[in-house]
C-alpha cells in the first residue's frame, strides 16, 4: 500500500508540474493535426458535446474543443486571444469549452461556479470575470465578488454552487480529458486532434484560413 501511495503521489506531482507549465506551442498548427493526434471518432463524438458552453456555429468545419482550469497562469495567458479569435470568426468556427479544474482542491467549485452562470444566460461574462478577477481566486469566498462583477443574480448564483448541481458535469469533463490523455492545461481538441499548449493568434488565423479554403 505504501508504495501505491508514493506512485500515485509523483504522477500526481508529474501532472501537475506539465499543467503549470503547459508550453506555448512553437510549431505551424497545421502540421502538428496528424494522424497521430487525432482520437477516435466515437471520442470526437463525446468531446464536442452541444450542451456545454459555446460559441459559433454549429455548422462550421472547425469545431475547437478546449479544456481549462480558471487557475491555470496557461489558460490565462491563452483566454483573451481564443476569445478574440472566435468573437472574429464566429460563422466560420465552433468553440467549445470544457472544464479540466486540476490546479487545487478549489478548481472544481470554481468551475462549477461558472455553469452556475450559464442558468442566468451569463457563462461567457462569468468566464471572462473569472480569468480577468483570478488574483481573487485564492479565497473561494470571493466568488460572489466575480459573480456581482459579471452581472448575475447572486441568490440564484449562490443557491446553485450551493447545490452542487454541476458536480457531475464538471467530474465528466474532468475524467473525459484525464482518459484522452490531458497532460496540461489548456488542451485543446481541434476536429479530434489533440493539441496541448498556449496557441498564438496567428496559429489561430493560419487553422481558420485553411479550413475556410477547403470549405471553399
């Protein structure tokens, strides 16, 4: 038992050492979309679920798949240029985000916080508040602080994280990545493949650029 113990404590450590410092991806997007990243179809299918947050059209040829925590310094630094990017091509992209909350024992309420937001019709406002206002995350009480911030109804919003009630999704979404391999945070699913690491804006405008040509 006790050196189950050890073990399961250094992956615990290795894990959390390539979320904290998930890398920022040197590389053309467009040549690392191999083969070899990409899962299987009936993965795809469960990755790119309609009834999580998103943004876009459901129609479009690019469908990005992203998992984050809200305490990821990573994510951080990736969440106003996926934003951008997406607010710019919304007719041409499907994004999606996916809750992977692995950075403290907090993360998961905080991403249960943001579904929270969604019932009022406010997940995006919530999920940008959060990324923006994160140097408050390190007391959980300032929750409604963010959640005022954002411009919901802090009853409501507080009933609902109160509850639990996106306990499970937020498990689903955690134990959906951790079996597709996440590494690190941000990991992004491009049509299937996998992609893990701060992506520029400029890759961003290369993926979308060549998906509208073969659209075309």
């Amino acid at each position: 038992m006790g050196v189950l113990i050890i073990i399961l404590v250094i992956a615990l450590f290795v894990l959390f050492t390539k979320v904290l410092n998930a890398p920022k991806i040197s590389d053309d997007i467009t040549t690392i979309l191999t083969e070899d990243s990409l899962v299987k179809s009936e993965k795809r299918m469960l990755i790119e679920r309609l009834d999580r947050p998103r943004l876009g059209n459901i129609s479009a040829n690019l469908v990005i798949v992203e998992f984050a925590d809200f305490q990821c310094p990573a994510c951080k630094k990736e969440f106003p240029i996926i934003r951008e990017v997406v607010n710019r091509h919304l007719d041409d992209v499907l994004y999606i985000y996916r809750s992977y909350p692995v950075i403290n024992d907090a993360s998961s309420i905080i991403s249960e916080a943001s579904l929270c937001a969604s019932e009022q019709g406010k997940f995006w406002q919530m999920h940008d508040r959060l990324f923006i206002d994160s140097d408050l995350l390190s007391d959980i009480t300032n929750l409604n602080t963010i959640a005022q911030r954002a411009g919901l109804d802090i009853n409501r919003f507080s009933q609902c994280v109160i509850s639990g009630k996106y306990a499970s999704w937020v498990s689903e979404d955690m134990n959906l990545a951790y079996d597709l391999g996440a590494l690190g945070t941000p990991t992004f699913f491009i049509n299937g493949h996998k992609v893990q690491g701060v992506v520029s804006g400029d890759q961003w405008e290369s993926l979308i650029a060549k998906y509208k040509t073969l659209a075309d």
